[in-house]
C-alpha cells in the first residue's frame, strides 16, 4: 500500500488522518511511519509536517520507530495493575528476551504498554493486533506466543 | 450584555455573561496565576496552575477555561487551591533546568514569579530532567528544550498567528516536547526567525540570541569607532523595561542611555527610514511608468523576507530591491560615514537595536557586505537585549535626562517613526509619492485606511487622476493571504505593505515580553503620537537627506544607491 492509496480509501481531510495513517502503517513490514511517510502525509493532505509528526507520536496505536510484526500492548491502568500486570510484564521480558518498548531479535515482536482495554472484568489483559487476551497467567501467555511463532510462517 | 452574579473569596461581583473566572477575579483586584493562558490565544487549561474552587464542584477548576455561573461561589485562595498550585509547579521545576540565577530570563520568568508568589521553597520531587542539546543553530532564536514547561503557547502562535507550524508537540503526557517536525533544528527548517514564539514563551525556551558580549567588547576596544542605530519601534517599547506604562515615548532617554553605555556616535535608523521612502518611493513610480513588476512588495521586515524566499519565492520579482532601513544604514556607516570622518571602516564597528530577531539573521546575510568581507551590520541587539545591557551597567533608565541624536543620521522625520507600526511605511510612502508626482501640498497627511490593527488593509490614491490602489497586510497568515491573491491575478494593487509581525515592528519578536494586542495598540499610539510632535513629517523634506543626495549618492536609484541600497533576494525553498 502507499500513502495515496490510503488516502484514497479514506480521504484527505484532517479528521481522516488517523484512520488514513493507521492502515498505511499496519500495511508496512516493520509496523511504523517513515519521516519521509509522514512529510508525504503533509504534503498529501495540506497539513503542516509538525502537525502530522505531532499526530504520529501522540497515539499509541501508530509508532514513528520500527516495530515488530506483531505488537503486544500490556494494560497499564489500574484495574490490570492492581490484578498483577506488573508480573506479566516481567514475564513477557523474559520470555521475548526484550524490554518494555524494544521489539524482539527476530523482529516478531514489539512490547509495549497500553492504555484501558476496555475489559477490566478479565484483568489483566493485553492485545496483540486486533486480538484481545484476558485473565491472563503465565501458562496463557506461553501458549499464545507460541500460537504467533507458529502463525509467522502462514 | 447580561450580567452574571457571583462571589469571589466573599466579595460580590458582576461581570458579562462568558467572561471566565480569571477575568472575574481580576475584577475584584485578584491576580490568579497562570502559565498556559495568554489573552489573545485560545483557552488551552494545560497548565493546571489557575485552578480555583468552585462551590459544588468535585474537583479544582482551571478559571481560564471556566465561564462564571449565576450565583457561583468562587475561592482562590484556600489551602487545597495553595497546595495544588504549589505541586503543578513542583512537578514542572522537577523537570526543569533550574540554573534561574545564569539563565537569560531571570527575573522575568513566569515560572520563576509563580514559584516565588507561592512561597515555594524546596521541590518535594526528584529532578529527572533528561538534558536535551540546546538548539543555536539559528543566528536569531535559541531554543532550549530544558526550559520547556509545554505550555504550548509558541505553538499557537506559530500555527495561528503566523500560519507557519514550524513548532508542534512531538509524544504525549510526560514525554511530550514541543519542538520543529522530527526533532530538526531551527536553522534546517523553514523557521523565519521572527522570534514570535520567543515573545509569548513565558520561561526561557525560547529567547533571541543574545549577542551584548560582542558590543561590550567593541566598546572597550579603543580602535573601535562603535556606532549605533536604533529602530523606530524601540522608542516606543523601551520604557516598559523599566517599569514605565506602556506607550511611553522615551526618544531622549534612549540616546542618553546609549550615550551612557559608550558608544562612540548615536544615530537613528529613523534616518535611513526616510531615505528608503525616496529610493523605494521612486523605484515604485518607475515600475508604474516603465511596466515593471506590480504590486510591488516593500522590502523592510527581514522575517517576511524570509517568509517569501521559503514558501513563494516565484513572487520574489515583486520584492522592492530596496535594502532594509537597518541594512541601508550600515552600508552608509561603512561606505560613506567611514570615508568622511576618515575612519577605516574595518575599525567601525555598527551596531543596531532593533525590536527584531530576523534582523540578526538579516545582518548575518552574505549580501549585507559593502566590501564583501565585513558585514555592514556587525552586531544586531534587540530592544530586550539593550535592557539587560543597561541593567548590567546599572544604568537608571527613568534618571536619565533626554538627549538628541548626533549628526547626521540623527535628524529623521515623522514619516519615518511610523514604520514601526503596520501601515506606516505605506504611510510614509505615500506622503512622498503624492507630493513627487502631483506637485502638490498634501492636505492631510494622515492616511487612517491603512492605520490599525485589521490584518489586511486597503487603501486608495488619486494620483492626479490616476487611482492607485494600496494594500497593508501585518502577520504572515494574512501575508500568505495577499501572496495567494496575487498568484490568482486578484490583486489590483499597485503596492503592498507587508510586515512579519502582528502590528508592525512595534510588535516584533525582539520587544519586551508579553505580545498582546492591548500591548500593540498602545505602542502604536504611541507612534502616531510621536509622528504628530515632530516638526518634519515628510520623507523628502528631510533636509539631512537632501544633503545626502546632494554631497554624496546624487539621485535616487542613481548609480552609488544601487551599489550601496540596494540587493536582490533568491529562492531558499525547503
């Protein structure tokens, strides 16, 4: 996909731009935008770069830096926190040999934090693309990364 | 206007429907803090500093961003509302570079009064400022990240005001910094150096490059011939410094304070204010006369030089080739007044004051070189820089009795103090031009069309018959407005006025802080004021610029004013 194609799909109005940035993200092989992406965003859209730029880095969703294939967002509000969170975080270093915010070796992986899931009933949670994971243990966890490694070759 | 009812710290008060507890307050003669709000930007409530009670509410309220209610009880001053401005601002200073007694806004930070006012004594906090390179790479503006309290102010400028968004916010929550797209340096971005952000920036963030070491050492240097020009709008600004109202003219003091300081000769750019007014007064008559490139664009304010060389340099053969008054002076000051008082003009040294941070990068400019070598300005301190000057010197600025100008760049006229205001050069100009091709006495030389702080404004002429239609336009959002009309073919003028910054010169990125438009008004009174007290209102009866013409550059546009007066701008475009 390119940056025109998605701001065909979705229009090159201010309030498309998220929407617009987002897909074009999630269609490149390291999960980011490129400063040259974001200046062809302005130049696409008429905005000023700094206003893109200050777009891209403010939302949690979209990354100005390279990322993994799959990104695993930990919840980091306090229903998850108080439900042990911490512990899980400490559990996913260990096993993706990477620290909050650094993608793993292989490139497979991104960590990171997010904000409310929006399903505190299962705390703690987490969600790896668009798939959400909840009432999560150590054992799940092992399970799911497993599930991905598989899945990359598919 | 309905009125609206409502207590203030048990004082009963009135005031329009819409007005916000800040303005309230301040009513009833009490100042609520804050960092973020500034009166001509739109509400941001960032800051969190002016946050009050108010009776049935859960939780503090920001006053900025509060509308009074009928009935609404309202306190400023309670123990929870102390507590909880003491910790926004222990929050902000631990993440702060806090050397307050070598920083260049010491004792007139916001942050700094705000902490002092609330009897701060001891941050409760951890410092875990990340210390970030302060950006100099602009020759005008410096930029220091670790000054920075988000507030967001230089943004809205930038984007609002000056339609440019070289400044935005990069991350959010505790990691946001506000910076140019991509982490970039100023000089590496089309920045204009107005210093506009610099003029709202309530801490030390952003601030002009401060260059008073250099001239301190020219003064002491006894091979040094150091002379001094000072700029139209400074007069008018300067006093505020020194705890005068705004609107004060302090012409006399001005040249006493410079005299003080030891500079070798005191002249007035308002001198070469009146002699841009012939050269470009008559390269817009032979424009009209010869088919040249119209509208003609006036040439004096060196950001919006810098505006149209990086964002519409196709329109750059509509720019006057007359030089800025500031850069016409120093080419005299070296090519001419040198000679005459048999001075090598590699040992003098010209300095200006001016209400500009653009003119530094102006002087910095390779074609602001009479010989090529040697700048024609050496040193450009801005009207903040002269104050701190003074103050290093200890210098009583309300003391000092008035002074005159020396000869002779010192005798200027009314026409020239105007182009400190928007409007003023189209003024001055007009006045001349009338007069030059008429023949004519003008019967009122107050052109108030093109008066006031109306971003765009229109004007027209009769000329003997011709009309001639004029155009005033002051920011560069309403620039890139008149720079749009005229690529359509819309723009049936024949000159366009335009200044970078909002209100003129008077308002520039280098005058004293604040940058309201209640601020603008009242420098721009001052102005006219100014023009109206001065026996000559007229460029070309400048009787120190005849003299000029006549011993040294013969005619206008002749061949010594084109080598010294005149220069050509190219594209920069990013």
């Amino acid at each position: 996909m390119q940056v025109k194609d998605a701001l065909d799909k979705y229009g090159r109005s201010p309030d498309k731009l998220i929407g617009a940035m987002l897909a074009y993200q999630n269609s490149t092989p390291c999960n980011y935008l490129t400063e040259d992406d974001i200046r062809e965003f302005a130049k696409e859209t008429g905005l000023p770069e700094s206003r893109v730029h200050s777009v891209a880095s403010f939302y949690s969703l979209l990354s100005t830096k390279p990322r993994g294939k799959y990104i695993v967002q930990v919840c980091y509000d306090v229903p998850c926190y108080v439900n042990d969170s911490l512990n899980l975080v400490k559990e996913l270093e260990r096993m993706l040999k990477a620290k909050m915010g650094e993608t793993t070796e292989d490139g497979l992986f991104t960590l990171e934090y997010s904000s409310c899931l929006g399903c505190c009933d299962k705390a703690p949670a987490m969600q790896i693309g668009e798939n959400l994971y909840g009432s999560l243990t150590k054992e799940k966890l092992s399970d799911i990364l497993t599930e991905y490694r598989r899945k990359r070759h598919e | 206007m309905n009125m609206v009812n409502l207590t203030i710290n048990n004082r009963a008060v009135s005031v329009p429907e819409g007005t916000s507890i800040l303005h309230a307050a301040k009513e009833t003669g009490i100042t609520i803090p804050n960092l973020c709000y500034h009166p001509d930007q739109e509400v941001k409530a960032n800051c969190r500093v002016c946050v009050v009670e108010v009776e049935g509410a859960k939780t503090l309220q920001a006053a900025c961003a509060t509308s009074v209610k009928e009935g609404m009880v309202v306190r400023t001053n309670t123990k929870k509302v102390r507590d909880s401005r003491k910790v926004v601002i222990e929050l902000l200073l631990a993440n702060h570079d806090m050397n307050c007694p070598s920083c260049s806004k010491n004792n007139h930070c916001g942050l700094q009064e705000i902490a002092a006012n609330l009897g701060v004594r001891e941050s409760r906090f951890q410092n875990v400022l990340e210390e970030q390179e302060i950006d100099t790479s602009s020759p005008s503006i410096v930029r220091n990240q670790n000054k920075c309290i988000k507030c967001g102010r230089c943004i809205q400028m930038c984007n609002q005001v000056q339609g440019l968004a070289i400044l935005d916010y990069i991350g959010r929550s505790d990691s946001a910094q506000v910076k140019p797209a991509f982490g970039w340096y100023l000089a590496d971005v089309a920045c204009v150096a107005c210093g506009q952000c610099s003029v709202v920036c309530p801490v030390a963030a952003i601030t002009e490059k401060e260059d008073i070491e250099q001239v301190w050492e020219a003064i002491n240097n006894p091979n040094k011939t150091v002379v001094v020009q000072t700029a139209p709008a400074v007069r008018v600004s300067l006093g505020e410094e020194f705890g005068m109202e705004p609107g004060e003219i302090v012409t006399g003091k001005l040249v006493a304070s410079l005299r003080t300081l030891g500079f070798d000769k005191i002249f007035d750019t308002d001198f070469t204010a009146d002699l841009t007014i012939i050269e470009e007064g008559h390269e817009l008559l032979q424009r009209i006369q010869e088919g040249g490139t119209l509208p003609m664009l006036t040439s004096c304010s060196p950001g919006w030089i810098n505006f149209i060389e990086q964002y519409y340099p196709e329109l750059l053969a509509h720019v006057s080739s007359c030089k800025s008054p500031q850069q016409m002076f120093g080419a005299l000051a070296k090519g001419y007044y040198a000679q005459k008082i048999g001075v090598d003009p590699q040992d003098i040294f010209s300095v200006s004051i001016m209400p500009c941070t653009a003119k530094k990068f102006e002087a910095d400019r390779d074609e602001m070189s009479v010989d090529g070598e040697n700048p024609d300005v050496d040193v450009v301190l801005t009207t903040r820089e002269l104050a701190k000057m003074l103050r290093q010197a200890g210098v009583d600025f309300n003391k000092l009795e008035e002074e005159e100008y020396d000869a002779p760049f010192g005798l200027s006229t009314g026409a020239a103090v105007i182009f400190g205001a928007t409007g003023g050069v189209m003024e001055a100009a007009l006045r001349t031009v009338y007069e030059v091709v008429t023949g004519k006495t003008l019967e009122s030389l107050d052109f108030k069309a093109v008066r006031g702080l109306e971003g765009i404004k229109e004007a027209e002429v009769d000329l003997d018959g011709t009309i001639v239609k004029v155009a005033v336009a002051h920011s560069l959002s309403n620039a890139r407005k008149v720079m749009e009309l005229i690529k359509s073919g819309k723009a049936e003028y024949a000159f366009i006025e335009i200044m970078c910054c909002p209100g003129g010169c008077i308002g520039g990125g280098g005058q004293p802080f604040g940058g309201t438009d209640e601020l603008r008004l009242k420098r721009i009174e001052a102005t006219y004021r100014a023009d109206t007290e001065l026996p000559i209102r007229k460029s070309h009866e400048n009787p120190a610029i005849k003299k000029l013409y006549e011993e040294f550059l013969g005619e206008p546009l002749g061949e010594i004013s084109h080598h010294l007066l005149h220069t050509h701008y190219h594209s920069r475009k990013h």
